[in-house]
C-alpha cells in the first residue's frame, strides 16, 4: 500500500499545474489476482491472474490550486477490466504493474496535464 501512495503521489505531481498539490486517500485496494485455495497447499502463497480478477482500488481526493483553494474533490472508484489486454508492459515484472497503469490511466483522465 505505501508504494502504491508513493508512487500515485509522484504521478499525481506530474500531472497537475505548476503550484497545485493533490491530497489522496487510498479508501481500499483489492489488487489484480486472486489466490484461489482450492489448488491445494503448495499454490497457497499464489496470485492467480485472471481476467475476472481485475484491480481495483477506492480513492478520495481533494485538488487544491496554488493558493489552498479546493478546485476539485471527490471520491473514486478506480478499476481496470482490460487489464490483461496490454500484454507488452514496458516493466512487466514490476508486481504492482496493473494497479499503477489503472492509477496513470485515472489520473490522466481526471487531471488532465497543463498545456506547457
């Protein structure tokens, strides 16, 4: 969970105009995979990824502009069905790499860059 806040803190930087801060609260997070216990002992410690097993992740936020002023609040509720569907991932061995293309895909999506 504190990479994922670490690192949606980073992204959420990029993002947003010159002076503005984003204030994230990670509500929930269900990562992609699941382990299903039916396959026995020796798969107990196994995510299993699955298209039917998509992440997801419950957000609060508040945008506040380079004066404090909130521009925008709210709650989300961020997931990914497709997650499977882009099979070259630049880092496909990152174990978190499904929930932080969900979070780059909502961020761009709900705070679209500045012009620069």
């Amino acid at each position: 969970m504190l990479q994922l806040a670490q690192y949606m803190r980073q992204q959420a930087a990029r993002q947003l105009p010159p002076g503005y801060r984003l204030e994230l609260t990670i509500e929930d997070i269900k990562r992609a995979g699941q382990y299903e216990p039916w396959r026995g002992i020796g798969a107990q410690d196994v995510r299993i990824i699955r298209d039917i097993y998509p992440p997801r992740m419950t957000v609060r936020f508040r945008e506040l502009d380079a004066s404090g002023k909130v521009v925008a609040e709210g709650q989300r509720q961020l997931t990914d069905p497709a997650f499977l569907v882009n099979s070259g991932m630049v880092n496909d061995t990152d174990p978190l790499r499904y929930e932080k293309r969900m979070i780059d895909s909502w961020l761009r999506r709900e705070f679209p860059a500045p012009a620069r």
